[in-house]
C-alpha cells in the first residue's frame, strides 16, 4: 500500500518568502505528525494533529509556523516569512491512532526546504 | 537541553560482529522507547521498541535493553550485516503523543 507522501521533494525559495509543504499520511491514520530535521541532528518535534485538531503544536518555534489538518487527512506546514535558519528537512508522519499506548509512525521521505 | 542523547556519532563494526549503539535519557517520565533506522534520503523507519515495563525486547538479530535507574537503553544487532549500516535514532515518549528523537548514530558495517 502507499506510505506517507510528501510534496515538494526539495523547495528552494528566498528569505522572506512564504512556503507551505503538504503531506499525504497513510489512509486511515488518524495521528499526524510534522518533524524538523537539521544536519546532523535527529527530527525535532514541531506538531501532532489527532484528527483534524492540533493536540500539540509546542514544538513550533515561532508564529511564523503554522499547520493545518482541515479534513483530518493531508496536512499542510506553512512557514511566513522564511529566514535561513529554517533550512532543514521537514519530516511527516502519520500512525493508526495515538493514545495512551504508543503507536508506531510511519514517515514520508521528507521536503528538503532551502531558503537562500 | 537535550532529553535524548546519543554520545556516539558514528561506529564501527566488522561484518558478523556485534553492534551496540547506546542512547541516554534525562526525562523519568518517558514510558516507550524506540529505535529508529534511517537511509540517505528516506525517512526513518520504525526498527523495534520497548516499554518502560520491560527491560528487553527482541526481534530476531535486534535486542533493545532498558535500565531504568541508569536511564540508559542500548541497541544489540547480532550478527552485524553490511546492510545494517545507516544512521541510527533513538527515541522516547511521555504517554504515547510528543516523541523526542536523539541526534543519531552512524553505523558502518564493513564486509
């Protein structure tokens, strides 16, 4: 079956811009995560959707992140206002559910975002 | 600060041989722990994982430790194949949401 996809692949755009990166999880999973991944570290957790509903977005460094999950399936990262430091990979995930026990996660391939 | 280390950037393993990749945690109130193996260009992908109950968990060549009061989990791959090598993360969650991933180990396995 499909796994997680994750578009575009690479995006490069210039500071200041604004740059939003989708992610198509698993049919049928109802959690959904987004990671940040800079060189040499592992993905840092930026939000978890439970449906349609943000459930922790902490890990979003500034307001100039945002998420959105309007049909409790494809979810879209948005980032204002790009600056250099958000160069990173941006990770997705989605798994079964998300409760008391953990649930494995599933990850896309990941949207190597440039800003320049 | 960092909730999840992994001291060791990088390792070395003869093909055949043990691998033991060690992680380190801060945060008493993590209940799961996984491992997670990632190629050049994919995205990680779920290895094995223990729960804070237990102190072992094994999945044919792959065996994860759990010592609690040292707050120290360890990954054992036996035997060691050139195909094992990537990178290596190891991770942890409080109550099954936010996982916190620690900076990875590179393993190389030479044939």
């Amino acid at each position: 079956g499909a796994g997680v996809s994750q578009t575009p692949s690479n995006k490069v755009t210039e500071k200041g811009k604004y740059v939003e990166l989708r992610c198509d999880p698993i049919s049928g999973h109802t959690a959904l995560y987004w990671y940040r991944q800079s060189l040499g570290q592992g993905p840092e957790f930026l939000i978890y959707f439970q449906g349609t509903g943000a459930a922790d977005d902490s890990g979003l460094p500034n307001d100039r992140f945002f998420a959105v999950r309007p049909e409790g399936s494809v979810s879209t990262l948005k980032i204002q206002r790009t600056e250099r430091g958000d160069s990173a990979v941006y990770l997705c995930a989605s798994s079964l559910l998300a409760g008391r026990s953990y649930n494995e996660q599933f990850f896309g391939p990941g949207t190597r975002l440039t800003v320049l | 600060d960092q909730q999840v280390k992994q001291n060791s950037p990088s390792l070395s393993v003869q093909e055949g041989r043990i691998s033991i990749l060690n992680c380190d945690y801060t945060n008493s109130m993590f209940d799961y722990f996984l491992w997670y193996k990632k190629y050049p260009a994919e995205g990680p992908t779920f290895l094995i994982s223990i729960s804070s109950i237990k102190d072992k968990n094994e999945d044919g060549r792959f065996t994860v430790f759990l010592n609690k009061s040292a707050k120290h989990l360890s990954l054992h791959i036996v035997p060691s194949q050139p195909g094992d090598s990537a990178v290596y993360f190891c991770a942890a969650s409080a109550g099954g949401f936010k996982t916190i991933f620690g900076a990875g180990t590179r393993l190389f396995v030479k044939a």
